[in-house]
C-alpha cells in the first residue's frame, strides 16, 4: 500500500477520468519512483490511495481546490468517516505501507485522518524531523533528494520484509 497526496498527472489506460471505479493508470514521474522501489524489492503490485480524491498535478492549484471542498463540506478523501466502506473495500491489510504524501502544513488534517483511519504501528517512509504527520514526497525537486528518497525507501522496506521472514523462523 502506497499514500500519497492526491491523483497527480497520471491518467487512466482507458481513457475513463471516473474517480469512482479502480482503474489501470499510465503513470506519472511520481508512480515511477514508486515502481523503482518495488522492482529493487521485488514487488509485483502497489496499490496507491490518495490523501485525496481531487485530480490536479500542481499544489499551488490544489490546496485552494481543497479548502473550497473543506469550507463547502464536500467530502474528497477516502479516509473520511463517510467512506469507510470505501476504504475497507480498497485498503488491503497485512503488508507494508508506505506514507508519502509530503510534508505540507496545509495536509496536516488529511494526513492526520488517513493515520487514523489506517492505524498502523510501523509505516514506511520518510518522515520530517519534529512532524509525525509529515512524510516526505517521493518526487522532491532535488534529482540527488529523488535518488535517495528511493533508496532509503528500498532500505526500510528490504528490513521490513527480513523482519518479516524472521518471524517464522
């Protein structure tokens, strides 16, 4: 389970822009550091669910989208009371998940809703010194902070699953 911001720049296979059904993406640069990471993990699948149901690759466009949806009372985030039965239909239990929303003041709400409703005692991520809700992007500006967020994601997750192993042993 990968947790991110919201639908960046990816845009469905099929060419349906329907919020409402699962769908097969064509990915955006994003995605792609996530796939870096499962293809050195071994990982054959990631499920990605957004801190948010709004669609818009940039922020500076987003956060206002988001706090006109708030004021309005129009729900937008699958870790919201009102859909929980969304969450638990989509939400897959039992293995790693990765927090890598960013590290934003402005989804502090979001971020501290989507811990709450996933309630996991080790997530996977990079998290900002003195913010347990702020878990760095896996796309940084910086190509060098790019390559090492995606190795310190390897690291944590290739523990994980040693741990993992461990346990039968």
């Amino acid at each position: 389970m990968v947790v991110m911001m919201n639908p960046g720049g990816c845009k469905p296979v099929n060419g349906i822009d329907d919020n409402t059904i699962e769908s097969e993406a064509i990915p955006d640069r994003t995605q792609s550091q996530i796939m870096k990471v499962m293809t050195a993990c071994k990982l054959q699948y990631a499920r990605v669910l957004n801190l948010s149901d709004v669609c818009e690759p940039k922020s500076n466009k987003l956060f206002p989208k988001l706090l006109k949806m708030h004021k309005e009372g129009i729900p937008h985030s699958i870790f919201g009371p009102n859909r929980k039965d969304d969450f638990e239909s989509l939400f897959i239990k039992g293995g790693p998940i990765i927090y890598a929303w960013g590290v934003d003041k402005k989804l502090q709400d979001l971020a501290e809703m989507a811990i709450t409703t996933i309630n996991t005692e080790n997530p996977i991520g990079l998290v900002k010194d003195g913010y347990e809700c702020a878990y760095y992007h896996p796309l940084p500006q910086n190509y060098k902070k790019q390559v090492e967020w995606v190795d310190k994601i390897i690291e944590i997750l290739n523990n994980y699953k040693n741990q993992d192993l461990n346990k039968g042993v």
